[in-house]
C-alpha cells in the first residue's frame, strides 16, 4: 500500500464534514477546499463553487477535442455520528456505540473505521489516488476528466440539481462513474445498475384540544395513536404486499435473466438474515430476499410516535401522533404518483373522529439501465483487471441515489455504479469501516476504468 496514500485517506475522514448539522459548516467548508487542494496538487484544475448550502468541489484535467470524456461523481459529507450515551458500567456494543472516535479515524487489521470511511470517502478518495498515480510523471490520461464532489448528498443534494442545470455545458460527457455502492461479498467485482428511488412522507394525527385523562374520556373521544397504528398496519396484506391501491401499476417486472444470475451469486438469504443480525427474513410474498431488496418496491416506518414516552406509566389520550415513512421505488414508479396513492390510501382508512395530515417528504427517482451497453462492458472489463481471477456480480441495488437520475435527465448520459464497500461497511451506523484492499482495488480500478473507457 502506499503509505502516502493512505496517510492522505486518513486525513481526509478527520474533517467532520457533517452536512446535517449547521454547527459544522465551517468543517465541512473546510474539507471541500482540503479536497479541492489535493486535486490541484495531483495536477489538475480545481475550483471550488459556493451554494446556498455546501460547497461544490469541480476538477478536470485540460481537455482535448479526441478524447471522450468521464464525469467521475461522489461527495465528501457524511452522516451524523448520533449514539446512545454510554452509562456508567455499561459495556460498549459496537452495533451501537463507537469503538474509536468516529473522527480519528484508526486503522486495525487492515480496516480502517471512521465516519466517511465508506460513504463516501474512501471510494471517492481511491479514484482520486488512481488518477494522481495515472499524473505522476507528466503522464497525460487517456480521457478527459472530470470530478464532481458535493457536500449535501446525505441531506438530498439539495443545490446539486440547480448546478447540474447551470453548468451542463461545461459538465457535457460521454459517461459517469460513481463508487457509492456496495459490493456483494469480498473479493467480488461488483457492477450495479440499479438503484431504488424514494418517496418520504410523514402522517400526523390530531384529536382532542389536549391531552385526555384516559379513564375519563377513553372510550368516547378518539384515540390519534391508536389511529396512527391503525393506519400503519393498513399498508400490508398479510403476504407482505403492499395494500395501497394502484401501487403496483408502474413496477417493472424483474427479467429472468436477473432472477437466474442473481440466484447463482455468492450471496444468499442466509448471508443477508447474518449481516443484519435480524432473527428472521420477511416481505413479500413469492421473491426472495435479494430480489425483495434489489427489484420489488417497499413502503416502510421510519419512526412512529405520540403520547407518554417517559418511566411508568400515563393515563392519557395523546392529543397527537405521528408516523414518518419511505416508499423505496423501482422502474417506472414516481415520487409524485406514489405519494398521491398514499395520501389517498391514508384519506380512505383514516378512522373517525380524528383529523389526518400527509405531508410530502423529499424524493428521488429510481435509476436502471443496461448492464450491456459498450460503457457497461468496458465497465466490467476494469472491474475483471482490478480484481483478477474473480467473475463480475450485476446486481441491482436497494439503496437509492438520486442524483443518478438527474444525470441522466439533465447531461443525457447512463452511470456506471462500481461500489466497493462490502454489505458489513456499517455506512451509517457506528463503526463504519472501509478495508484497505478495497481502497487499493479501487485504485487500481481507476486506473483500469479510464483505460477501457478510451477505447470505446
């Protein structure tokens, strides 16, 4: 591994460039003009360009007329570190609590462990390696090149849709690659193309003036968290279908294709039930669990709430509950549509006696292309080059990115999604860790990538 490498990666996962928390504005500003200056040290032109949010950090090496062009995206903000207080005596468990500061970043037997170090530090930062060593010499690179870093990513990239439209001509290319996914297992070269989109909604139920003693008025007054349940419940057929009329309508059946190669991956059900920790599998009907995440579309509970939460117990009615839900999505649904045959579904089943609100949240449109498009091969031939001996796993993904499909809308060029984080990552939660053989594969994919995107 070079030291220098890694040492840079360190310092990079320092900066607790949080975009959730406007506390940290000034760190995060400060990793966006960190990043921008390694850029320019590795010999290419950087800029760093100001939004009403987080900076957006751009660099290119100088362009020629004969050469096609690659827009490499990731973002250099992360999550929250959020975790139970640690009581006196208690033992820390690293499925909830740190086991190093999430902001110094360590280095044990040859993981390394820090918020970003997946998502999506250490990915992006492998391409950035992969191009410096491609420089080193004077080394011209076989395409002209483009990186594209954000800082609100994991609050929706909010202002990345508004720069996209403002700076489409000087970001025209001919492909993009992102390294924000996962792979499916160690060692496993990992092709994904597609991705779930996202609707977000919130319920909130409302009864009484105020909070009711429960023995005085129960029973004739209208109870908004028993509503909330209610209304929670009526989501799902028994058989894990979703209950919501017209639902369905849009969902582009899986291919049987993608249901025969996904059933031969080395990744089974089993392995998903073990990385959860969870003590069953469950959902849909008739598709198994692979095919539930990657392919089927979802609607589930985020945090549900309302009434006494303290020690013991309160005899109330709460005057007020809440639900908050993300309907994950799949070729060819839509935010909006799917929100408006929620709202409706809630409007039908909502209880008397009580008054319903259903708010909107944020969203994003599923993403899916072919795997055997000439950019999708050339894709795979550089994954085939960084993990020698290993075939490729085309899979889909559960999770959502859905700047992939403004891509796609606004420059009118396909993704290639080329993760490297394996499924135990921990990506949002504690110890979130990134092995360095993943980050040497990723340079040396880099390297492979642009070298096969020359060519075709």
């Amino acid at each position: 591994m070079n030291d220098r490498h890694l040492s840079d990666l360190l310092a990079f996962l320092r900066y607790p460039s949080v975009s959730t928390d406007p506390a940290r504005k000034e760190d995060v500003a400060r990793c966006a003009a960190w990043l921008a200056g390694k850029l320019e040290s590795i010999g290419l032109q950087a800029a760093t360009y100001p939004t009403p949010g987080h900076p957006i950090v751009v660099a290119r090496n100088a362009h020629r007329a004969d050469r096609r062009t690659v827009l490499i995206y990731g973002h250099y903000d992360v999550q929250p570190v959020d975790e139970p207080e640690l009581l006196e005596g208690e033992t820390p468990d690293p499925n909830r609590h740190w086991m190093t500061s999430p902001f110094e970043p360590a280095l044990r037997d040859g993981v390394i462990y820090g918020r970003g170090a997946a998502d999506n530090k250490g990915q992006l930062f492998s391409h950035v390696c992969g191009v410096s060593e491609m420089l080193e010499g004077s080394r011209e690179l076989p395409v002209n090149l483009v990186f594209l870093v954000e800082g609100e990513e994991e609050i929706g990239s909010v202002n990345f849709g508004a720069f996209l439209h403002a700076h489409r001509e000087e970001l025209r290319c001919d492909i993009i690659a992102v390294s924000d996914t996962g792979m499916i297992a160690p060692g496993v070269p990992t092709f994904t193309y597609g991705l779930r989109g996202i609707a977000a909604a919130e319920l909130r139920v409302t009864g009484a003036a105020s909070d009711l003693h429960s023995g005085i008025y129960g029973g004739a007054v209208g109870n908004p968290a028993t509503c909330v349940a209610r209304l929670v419940a009526s989501l799902h057929h028994a058989d894990g279908r979703i209950a919501v009329a017209g639902f369905y309508d849009d969902v582009t059946p899986l291919a049987e294709w993608e249901r025969a190669a996904w059933s031969r991956l080395p990744l089974t059900d089993a392995d998903l039930q073990r990385v959860t920790g969870a003590p069953d599998l469950v959902g849909e009907a008739g598709y198994s669990a692979l095919e539930r995440v990657w392919a089927r579309p979802t609607a589930e509970v985020n945090g549900i709430g309302g009434g006494f939460q303290g020690v013991g117990s309160k005899t109330v009615i709460p005057r007020e509950a809440f639900a908050k839900l993300t309907f994950r999505l799949v070729a060819d649904q839509h935010p909006a549509g799917v929100f408006a045959k929620v709202k409706a579904h809630f409007e039908t089943h909502c209880p008397r006696g009580v008054r319903l609100e259903v708010k909107q949240g944020h969203g994003g449109e599923p993403y899916l292309t072919s795997p055997n498009l000439p950019a999708g091969l050339a894709a795979q031939n550089a994954l085939r080059r960084a993990f020698p001996g290993r075939e490729v796993a085309l899979i889909r993904e559960g999770g959502s990115i859905p700047i992939v499909a403004t891509f796609r809308q606004v420059l009118g060029v396909e993704t290639l999604l080329l993760g490297l984080a394996l499924p135990d990552c921990r990506a949002h939660a504690p110890n979130e860790n990134f092995p360095v053989e993943n980050f040497e594969a990723g340079i040396r994919l880099n390297r492979a990538l642009l070298e096969e995107l020359a060519q075709k």
